[in-house]
C-alpha cells in the first residue's frame, strides 16, 4: 500500500525538490508563483514526521525559484536557483538574508566573489539540466533545447561527447549510479532515453508512457536500472529500463503539473515530488 505525505504552500507551484544527504527526513523545495511565469519565489525546507511535512524554514526571493540543491559537505547550505539568473547560497542556520548571491549568468560580476572555474559553450538552445558523473570527477551532462545531450570535462574545458537524443527539447537528464557508462534523458516528445555513451548509435531503451513532456528524471540510488519521471501530464511514473516493459508504476496523486522529483538516499522506494508529496512505494516495487 502506497502512503503519501502533503504539504500545500498557497500561491506556490513547486519546481525542484531535493532530499538531504544527511538528514533523512528533510527536504528542499523551490517554488513560484503563477507557474513560474511572473511574480516571486521561495525555498521550503520541510521536516517528515509520521503525520506529514512540516516547514522548518522559508525565504521569499524577488523572481521565481526553478531548483535547488544540497551542499554535500555542510548540511545546512543549500543552493537555489532563480528566474532572475542568480543562483543563491542559504544557510538554514540564517533567517533572512542569503550568504551569498552569484550573477555571472546575468553577465553582472560582484569583485567581492570569487569568479566562476570555467565557462564551457557548445549548445545551441537553453540547457535545461546539468547532472555531475557519479563516478568521473570533473565530469558532467548537461540536457538542451538544441536536442543534445553533451558530455563535458570541466578539466579540459571541453565537450567530449554530443548525442542528438531527441528531436525535441530535452529538459531533464541524469546519470545512473552504478554505471559510469549510462545516462537517460527526458523530452519534450514524451519519451525517455536510456543511452551507453560507448554506443550512441541507438538508446539502449526507449521509454514510452508520458503523454506530455517529461519535467524530471532521476535513476534509483538502490537500484541500478531502475529510474522515475515525472511530466505535465500530472503523474510520476517508475522504470525498470532492463525489462521487456518497463513500466513498474504510474502514480497519479498530484493535480498539476509535476516538475521535480527525488529519491531519498536513506530510505528505499522513498521518493518526493512537488508539489511536495512524498510517496512510499511497496517494497517489492523497486526490487
């Protein structure tokens, strides 16, 4: 049996959430108003109790809120991302103001921080995601509009790899935890690839489901071919990408769209998606 926890924030559509990596029950979650489009946004931190979502803490920021991501070396930073082109640095500890505020892809510059490493370019429309290798440092994929999913060296400052993924924007990649070599993407053509960067020819898998455009992916930390999407078509649906048919699960709780979701890396088959549901699939779902 399935259990779902809610948490509603008036006047918020949530966009990204993200569990911690040190505190098993709580999690970030970037939210704006009017869908994104116009108006503010803010960060929730919210705690999981055995009757729900409770807030820990909030900050308002002037243009919307479209992700967010924990410090993996401090569990109280987090990092969020604004409409306005800011990405911003907030410390739970803090309740007002951010630690600091970076604006290099506004083309402004602040001397009193430090400049970013590098800048890489080679896509030809907006990205829409960037993911870390887990397992190659100073590697990573990023996800276009352009169609492309391009693998980079931040090292070299240089694009290793350009796969045409899709013939549609690609809004959401993410790389499995367990194979160096295995990366899926989300698009807009509704579907979900699953690629051997050795072979770029042809997916290992096509994912086929989603009966709009896919917002988010995330590949299971237990699990190795296992991944989640979530779509505007209002659902999350589970992924077992090494099946004759791989779907596992569509989940149909939420009543809008379903921009971001994640899986909670200390408890298994526990995944959170905004507008800040939290589900427990059965067990044996992911197995």
């Amino acid at each position: 049996m399935m259990t779902v926890k809610v948490f509603r924030s008036p006047a918020r559509h949530g966009y990204a959430v993200e569990v911690s990596p040190y505190i098993p029950s709580r999690v970030a979650c970037a939210a704006s108003q009017y869908y994104g489009i116009a108006g503010c946004g803010t960060l929730l931190v919210l705690d999981q109790t055995e009757t729900g979502l409770t807030l820990v803490r909030s900050w308002e920021w002037s243009d919307g809120l479209f992700d967010v991501a924990w410090s993996e070396a401090n569990e109280h930073i987090l990092v969020a991302g604004g409409g306005d082109g800011s990405l911003q640095l907030w410390d739970t500890a803090n309740h007002s103001a951010p630690l600091r505020v970076a604006k290099e892809h506004t083309q402004e510059w602040d001397p009193a921080l430090s400049p970013s490493l590098t800048t890489l370019r080679g896509h030809e429309g907006v990205i829409y995601s960037t993911i870390w290798s887990p397992h190659i440092p100073g590697c990573f994929a990023s996800a276009s509009g352009d169609g492309t999913l391009r693998i980079w060296d931040v090292k070299g400052a240089a694009c290793r790899l350009a796969i045409p993924a899709h013939k549609a924007e690609i809004l959401s990649c993410d790389w499995c935890k367990y194979d160096q070599n295995v990366v899926a993407t989300g698009s807009v053509d509704c579907t979900v690839c699953v690629w051997d960067l050795r072979n770029i020819r042809q997916p290992v898998n096509q994912l086929l489901g989603h009966t709009y455009a896919i917002r988010r992916l995330k590949f299971s930390p237990f699990d190795k071919t296992v991944l989640a999407s979530c779509s505007y078509d209002f659902t999350v649906r589970f992924w077992d990408y090494s099946r004759q048919q791989p779907l596992l699960d569509t989940v149909e709780h939420h009543s809008e769209f379903v921009c971001g979701l994640d899986f909670n890396l200390h408890i298994p088959n526990q995944v959170t998606s905004p507008t800040c549901a939290v589900c427990n699939e059965p067990a044996d779902l992911l197995r």
